[in-house]
C-alpha cells in the first residue's frame, strides 16, 4: 500500500458528470503530477468544483480517473481517501469542535477499529498544523476562526491524511490579501514537497503567481490546457470570459516580511 | 476528567436508591427477599432501556447532524410500540401464543417483530434513495403511521377494562412488570447494538462536518447511514420491550453530556449509555415517590423532568453558542 511520502499522479479520461439529468461536464481530460500545481479556470458555472469533487470521487462520473495507475473507482472509500485528499471552499461543521480534533479527524483513515491515538497519528497532526500555519491555532474551537484561519485548518486536515494528492476548491475565496497569499505560498511549499495539487481559483493573476498549468473550462467543456502562462493569455481569455486581457495591470502584492516561512 | 467517577456515583446512588424507595415494606422479612428482588429488576430494566436510548440519540443526532433528533424519528420506536400493543391485544383477545409462548414474552417479541417491520420499510426506501432527508421523511411518515395504528389499538383495547389499561400502561411506559425473562432477552441485543454504535462512533465524528467532507475523509457514508439505522432500531426495540415507551431520554441525554464529555462519539457514546441508564433509575424512583391512587408511568416522569431540563440547557447553550 502506498503511504505519505509516496509520490503519485492522477490522470483523468473521459471523465463527463450528468447531475438532475443535466450534463454539467463533458468528456474532460487531465493529468496532474507530483511538485506540480494544476488550476482549474473557468467562469461561473464552467464545472470547475463539479470536476474537482469528480476527481475526488464525490460524484458519479462516467470516464477513467486513474491515480498512479489505478482505477479509482475500483477504490474503497478508505483507500482513496488516502490518496486523494480534498479540501472544501468552507466546512459544513458546526459542533463545537477544538482545531486539533478537527485535524485529527483526517486520521481516520489510518485509524484502526479500536484506535485510540497512536505516536505516528500525534506527529501527522503536528507536522500537518505546523506545515498550515495552524499550531498558534491548536486549542481554538473551529467554528469560532476567521475565513482565513477555517482554511488553513483544513488544509491541516487533509495533510494530516498524508495523502499525496490533494484536490483544494477554490481556497482564495473570501480571504483577504493576505490571508489570500498565506494560502498561496502553502500551496507552493506543497508542491516543493512533491505534493500533487490540484486547485480551483477564480482569481486568474492568483493562476499565473501560482499554479504550474491550467486547464480552461467553458460550458462543461475544456477549452484550453496547457502552461498557465499560455492558457491564461489574451486569446483564451477573450474567447472565454469575454473580456481583454492587460499585463501588468493589476495592482500586485509580495509579503512584506520573511519570517513566516 | 471527571465525568466517569460522577457518573459512577450517581449510579451508585441510584443504585442504592432504587432498591430502598417504594411502597413495600422492607422490615416484613417475608415479603423483604420479594421486594427487593422486584426492585432489583426494575432497576435493571429501567437502567437498560435509558443507556439504549440516549446512545440511541446520541447515533441519530450525529447521523441526521441534528440536535433536535431524537431515536423516535426513525420510527422505529413507533414500530415497537405497535408491536408490543399488537401482541398484548392477540392475548388479551384471542389467546395467541400462550401455547408456544411464555405469556411475558410476547411483548418484547412484539416489540422486536414491529421494530424490524418499520426497519425494513426504512432500508428500503435508503436503498432506493440513498439519501439523508429521504431517510428521515420515511421515518418521520412511519411514525406517524405507526402512531395512528397504535391508537386504533389503543380503542380496540378498551372493550377490556383490563386489557385496555394494559395497553394504555404500556404505551406510556412502564418499568414495573419487567421481569427476568424480558430482561434476558434485551440484555444482549441492547449490549451487542452499544458495542456496535461505539465502532461506528469514528465514523460519525466524520458526519459531523457533513456527508461530503465525510466522505471525502474515507468514511462509507452510505454504510453509516445503514448501520447506523440498524443498530439504533435494536437499540430502541430492547428499550421498549422493557420499558415500554418513553420519551424525552434519547434527546436530553447527549445534550446534558456533551458540554462535559465534549463531540467525540467514543467518549460521548460510553456516557451518554451510563447517563441515560442513570437518568431513567432517578425518574422511576420519582414515578414510586410521587404519591398518586396509582404510580405515575414512567414515560410522563421523563417528559415532567425532561422537558423543563431541556429547556434549560438549551438556554445555556445559546448562550455560549457552543451549538450554531
């Protein structure tokens, strides 16, 4: 069985989802590889978030997900659940849960039946909040964070997974700036760590900063796939959103200090 | 932490308590071995059917993510209580079973034979939809079925003076008559579902932050839901079958326990059983103090108590928003 510090890619074929009768995702191909960072762009409604909870096997799909190989669908929840970790845009958890039991419960999957805690599941959940940023945030009740700190928990849980995969929905949302590119350079340290990243974004100069390449989609459909910097390029753009591309036109941001990292 | 030394305690005191209290006199050392070997089942019963409740609550509100949940929502415990009306009106009326059957066994038999009925219908209809607010629905239809079934019972019954009084006692619940034979019976269905709801109790930490994230986590969400349905249905069969139908325990319970033994279902599971076994021993003992022409059944002592204590807590949980 592979463990966490297996490298592994995930390759997608054919993949098309019907949900209510409705086709939302035709025929989308992908492929995503360790120490890479894959952005899925689109407007609106593309099916950006269906693939990724397609990838992540939340949906019924037609087509071939494949993760170093195997079928996913051939996967026991569990399994996959140890490949592929994935990471909601916010978590529908309510109960008064502490940050460390949050990220504690991306351990059930190495859990076994009677488990209590064991040395291994302690340091995952250590180096899993360490990695996020989230230690300061051990003790803190979940529900009570900020946008920006909810995240970096979850992302803390799915690392505690040891998964190498992991599939994050839109993480940027609803963060400020700076929380915004905290996220940003978590994922860039993943990748370092040969982690295989698969993100969804909506902001496109936040695509360019950040991710390897890019997969466009329109109407359920790809559109382009490539480099982002080729794929978020005035063409594309234009034939896409319907609006013209200008570099360098935004207002950039970097941190201001180093000390975080 | 302690929490499980209180709640030793407590059942200590209970323990002690239920033994001693009620309307027979200990000093008459004839009578004295009968009385206490009533109480003692009593006390058994009373302390079974409550731990299988609130562990009953604790499963169906981690499942249906809804504190408002209690065990009756799958309808299960209306199928019980059907049941065990159905089979104490076949002998009261035709004298079905007393052949084959000891007579004291038919109520639980009952019970088990109605909540598997309305279990069937439940699984079902979660096989064909594979859905949470589905499962409920059904539960919520079945109930409600299940219900007006009973009461159609319920005024059957009363052709019988006494027949219709021992129908009516049982639907409002009742520790008294509980004997060995009952208790044998539930003991191990009721031990075996408290078991299995702790294995399963990793799983529903999981659920807590909805089926998706669940599952995405590598819980069988699907399983859960199933297993979860089954093992709730035992669980409210054996408290009926002793103890007749009671309310309010499998809502109160976890409520009263997590701000002490905290979210997790290990550790809200254990207590939520020793709690609930504790919380259903005191209310029997009040049923015997309350003086009455005829005890109070133990059903409206739970919704007295219950009710008021659930209020409460919900205005303290508000307050520290420790729910949203």
């Amino acid at each position: 069985m592979r463990n966490g510090d297996g490298h592994s890619s995930l390759r997608a074929q054919g993949v098309s989802v019907t949900l209510g009768g409705r086709t939302v995702l035709h025929d989308v191909g992908l492929e995503a590889n360790p120490g890479e960072v894959l952005a899925l762009l689109g407007p609106n409604g593309a099916g950006k978030s269906t693939l990724l909870k397609a990838l992540a096997g939340l949906l019924p799909y037609e087509g071939r997900v494949e993760i170093a190989g195997v079928d996913v669908a051939s996967l026991s929840p569990r399994t996959r659940a140890k490949r592929v970790s994935y990471v909601p845009q916010r978590s529908l958890l309510r109960s008064a849960l502490s940050v460390e039991e949050v990220v504690a419960l991306g351990r059930y999957v190495h859990g076994g039946s009677f488990g209590g805690m064991s040395n291994n599941d302690r340091d995952a959940i250590d180096h899993a909040l360490e990695t996020a940023h989230a230690d300061v945030l051990r003790d803190r009740i979940f529900t009570q964070l900020s946008v920006g700190e909810q995240q970096r928990v979850l992302l803390a849980r799915a690392l505690a997974s040891n998964a190498p995969i992991l599939l994050l929905d839109e993480p940027t949302a609803a963060l400020d700036v700076g929380e915004g590119m905290a996220v940003l350079r978590l994922i860039r340290t993943l990748a370092a760590r040969k982690h295989t990243l698969i993100v969804v974004l909506h902001d496109l100069a936040d695509a360019r900063s950040t991710t390897d390449r890019a997969l466009l989609l329109k109407e359920g459909r790809v559109v382009e796939q490539g480099s982002t910097a080729d794929v978020v390029s005035p063409g594309p753009i234009r034939d896409v959103y319907g609006v013209s591309l200008i570099e360098n036109a935004r207002i950039g941001f970097e941190p201001a200090d180093t000390d975080t990292e | 932490m302690r929490l499980y030394p209180l709640l030793f305690l407590l059942l200590f005191v209970a323990g002690v308590l239920a033994v001693l209290v009620g309307s027979g006199d200990l000093t008459d050392p004839v009578l004295r071995d009968t009385f206490l070997k009533l109480r003692g089942y009593r006390l058994a019963a009373a302390f079974l059917a409550g731990a299988a409740l609130a562990v009953g609550g604790v499963v169906v509100q981690g499942l249906f993510r809804n504190p408002l949940a209690s065990p009756s929502v799958l309808g299960t415990t209306a199928g019980a209580s059907f049941g065990g009306q159905v089979a104490l009106l076949a002998y009261g009326v035709a004298g079905v079973g007393g052949s084959f059957i000891v007579p004291e066994m038919l109520v639980p038999i009952g019970c088990f034979v109605g909540a598997l009925g309305a279990l069937a219908v439940l699984l079902l209809f979660l096989r064909v939809t594979q859905d949470l607010l589905a499962l409920l629905l059904t539960g919520f239809v079945l109930s409600a079925l299940f219900l007006s079934l009973s009461a159609f019972v319920t005024s059957v019954a009363q052709e019988t003076w006494e027949l219709g009084r021992a129908v009516v006692s049982f639907s409002l619940g009742s520790v008294s008559g509980t004997g060995p034979r009952q208790l044998a019976f539930a003991l191990p269905l009721i031990a075996v579902a408290l078991v299995a709801c702790w294995f399963w109790g990793r799983s529903l930490d999981l659920l807590l932050s909805g089926e998706e994230e669940a599952q995405s986590m590598g819980a069988n969400v699907g399983a859960v839901r199933w297993w979860s349905a089954i093992w709730v249905s035992v669980l409210v069969a054996g408290a009926v079958s002793v103890g007749g139908n009671v309310g309010f325990v499998g809502l109160v319970i976890p409520h009263m326990l997590r701000p002490f033994a905290g979210t997790k279902h290990r550790r809200l599971i254990p207590a939520a059983a020793l709690a609930g076994g504790i919380f259903l021993v005191g209310c029997d003992i009040v049923a015997r103090l309350v003086p009455s022409r005829s005890e109070i059944p133990l059903g409206v002592v739970t919704g007295l108590i219950g009710a008021p204590l659930f209020l409460l807590l919900l205005i303290r949980l508000r307050r520290e928003r420790a729910y949203a």
